[in-house]
C-alpha cells in the first residue's frame, strides 16, 4: 500500500511539475551551510523592504483533496470506505526581521485546469500562493526570505516553482530522503535510468535541487529570539517537521504538518499506512502533545477544515 501512494504522489509531481517548469528565476544551486548553523550567513536581500512591526501567522489556500477511500490513512484499518475533503493550506509568517513560507501546497499548474484524480485523491487549487499574497497582503514571492516544507509529499511541495530568491532551510534527514546518494553497486541502474514509475530516479525534486538551502537542526530558531521554532515530528517522513510561532496576541501555534491529517486522527492516534515509520510517527505525537500541553498552545491541523476554515486572515 506505501508503494501505491508513493507512486501517486510522484504521479502528481512528475506530471504537473514537468508542465510548469523550474522557476528560471530561482537561485543558484543549494549550498549546505555549516551544520549546527543557526542563522543564516550574510543579510537577506530583501532586508530593507518594507515589513512589518509585530510578529504576524497568515493562512493561505493552497487546494482542495479530496479522498474517495480514506483506508489508507490508518493502519489499524477502521477508515475503509470511508470518505472526506482535506484542505491544504500553506502559511506566511511574518516577522519584523524577514518572512518565511511554510508548506508549498498543491502543484502551480492546477490553477488552469479542472480538478485532478490520481487513485483516491482529486484534488484542485483555485489561486497560487504568489497570487493571494500578492493580491491580498502586497508581498511579492522575491521579498521572502525563507521557505521551508514540513516534509516532501506533492501536497506539501507542489508550488516549489514559484519561490525566487528564498533559502530553503531543511533538515539533514528530510534532505536526504529526498536526495539519496545514488546506488553505486553493480545492479544499480546506469545515471539517468528510469524508475519503474517512469520517473528519473535520481531528480525527483527539480524545483528544490536548483534553491539555496540552509541544513538546520532540530528546534531551529529562523529568526534567533524564540518566537519561530521548526522542530522534528519524524515519522510521516523520515525527517517530517512542525513549526512553533510564538504569537504576541494569540500565544504559541503549532502547525503540525502532517503529523494527523484529521481531528479524529489526531483523538483516536490513527497512523496512516504509507507513513515512513509508525513507531516513530507515534513518538513524535506524544512529544508534539507534551510540548503543546506544556505551552498551552493552539494546534492547527493543516488539512482539517475545521480547524482552518473559522481563522482570522492575520493571526497576531
């Protein structure tokens, strides 16, 4: 079943990815920063635009999923037949020191046809990323400083094409399952062989290979005064993330990625099959719970609707 949906998900990359194109505007390719590095080398570009005074979370639409058979998002296999539309939302946080983008949302070229059906997700998007903030808050995607992706699923990762200028700040172990070292045994296929999906094995991630990255450690402080924290939630992937925004008004948010795609998930501790590992994915549950309860924070659960759709535009 993991297999299934992997190939689904790289179904979705491949095909929409391939129409849209790598950003030519993009940066040159990535160069690892020192590990242990917690703040970025050199002063971001856009450091002397116009940006705000107090420490702001915005939501931003980026697609619909919905899921005709929603087994696969259980192990303990009590979901079978059942159905549900997932939102996918994407966030801009903005600091008094720079912005960062986290999650990438459903793939650009959506927003010119109709909605899409790969196995048991259709999905759709209505606006880009670059279109809502444009549109709605006057950014402009060259004025953001930093993105970063909770974990590489299409869903997640799809908008990739639209960043221009920004550093990708990822985790070793995330960056790493997205670009294997290539296998140099003998059975190993020749450099630019084929997958059985059909996709080149060894350039999954176009978009992300051509960004300056940053390689960041757990609980990453992007911004140096704890207000912004990316830690580790290992499990859906092997180096899946949440992020920590520490809001003046509101108090701490958490946004979990894809820790749970559902509230019931999250309240019955379902594991989705295709996760990379259950027994990690279920530690890293009880550690984002502990942290949450210790906080009191608000918890956000990315796809659920519920916990998305009632939000004001800009959390303070």
């Amino acid at each position: 079943m993991k297999q299934i949906v992997l190939a689904t998900a790289s179904a979705f990359i491949l095909a929409m990815a391939a129409c849209s194109g790598p950003n030519e505007a993009s940066g040159p390719e990535g160069q690892e920063s020192t590990e242990g590095t917690t703040d970025p080398v050199g002063e971001p570009e856009t450091a002397e635009q116009e940006g705000v005074d107090a420490l702001q979370l915005i939501k931003l639409d980026c697609g619909s999923i919905y899921v005709s058979d929603l087994d696969i998002f259980s192990t303990a296999g009590d979901y079978a037949g059942e159905t549900d539309t997932f939102t996918d939302t994407c966030w801009l946080v903005r600091h008094p020191e720079g912005d960062l983008l986290w999650d990438l949302g459903l793939p650009t070229i959506l927003t010119s046809q109709d909605e899409q059906t790969q196995g048991v997700f259709t999905v759709s998007l209505d606006k880009t990323i670059a279109e809502q903030l444009s549109e709605e808050y006057d950014v402009a995607m060259n004025e953001i400083e930093y993105v970063a992706i909770s974990h590489s699923h299409f869903d997640h990762t799809g908008q990739v094409d639209l960043i221009d200028g920004s550093t990708w700040l990822v985790n070793q172990v995330e960056y790493d399952f997205m670009f294997p070292e290539p296998d140099v045994s003998e059975e190993a296929p020749a450099e630019g062989a084929e997958s059985d999906s059909g996709a080149d094995a060894g350039n999954q991630f176009p978009g992300f290979e051509v960004l300056e990255h940053d390689i960041i450690l757990d609980n990453h402080d992007v911004f140096g005064d704890g207000s912004v924290i990316i830690f580790m939630t290992p499990g859906h992937t092997p180096g899946h993330a949440s992020l920590l925004v520490n809001l003046p008004e509101t108090g701490p948010v958490m946004l979990t990625g894809d820790l749970w795609h559902r509230e019931e998930s999250r309240e019955l501790g379902r594991v989705p099959q295709f996760n990379s590992s259950e027994e990690a994915t279920r530690e890293s549950m009880q550690a984002f719970e502990d942290r949450a309860d210790e906080l009191g924070a608000k918890v956000i659960i990315q796809h659920e609707p519920a916990d998305t759709e009632d939000l004001p535009d800009v959390m303070r």
